[in-house]
C-alpha cells in the first residue's frame, strides 16, 4: 500500500488527479473529505487552503486509513 499512497500523493502534486471538492459562488474550493483535514477553512484571502491540504501525503494516508483502501484504483476514486 505504501507504493500506492506514494503515487496517489505524486499524482495529485503533479496535477494529474484532482481531490474530490467543489467550489463556492465566490471562488473557494472546499473538500468533499474535509472531516480529514486540520486546516483553516476558505476565506477571500485563502480560497484554496483546503485544496492545498489534499494535496499532502498525510491526506492520502488519511483516506486509506478511512476507506480502508486496498488498491491504487480505490485509493484514486477516494481522493
């Protein structure tokens, strides 16, 4: 699993996948698994703080650990 959570957290720090989130009216991004997060929410001068934070490797861990990811695939469709 390790190799895995490794290539998710490339994946996701090189823009080739996306976390799972959306955006407000007023342009601020806010994750779908946010109960995973220890970040401030969005604000007008941090509108993707949330976004950032899912971009992290404790994040990715965060999710096997949640879902009890067993693949790479379900790892991706969990992000």
């Amino acid at each position: 699993m390790k190799e895995s959570i490794n290539k998710v957290y490339t994946m996701l720090k090189d823009r080739e996948i996306n976390p799972r989130g959306k955006f407000d009216d007023k342009g601020r991004w806010y994750a779908e698994n946010s109960d995973l997060l220890s970040v401030r929410s969005p604000s007008k001068a941090w509108p993707y703080s949330q976004m950032k934070a899912c971009r992290t490797r404790k994040y990715v861990e965060s999710v096997v650990a949640k879902y009890k990811c067993e693949s790479l695939q379900e790892l991706i469709d969990n992000v």
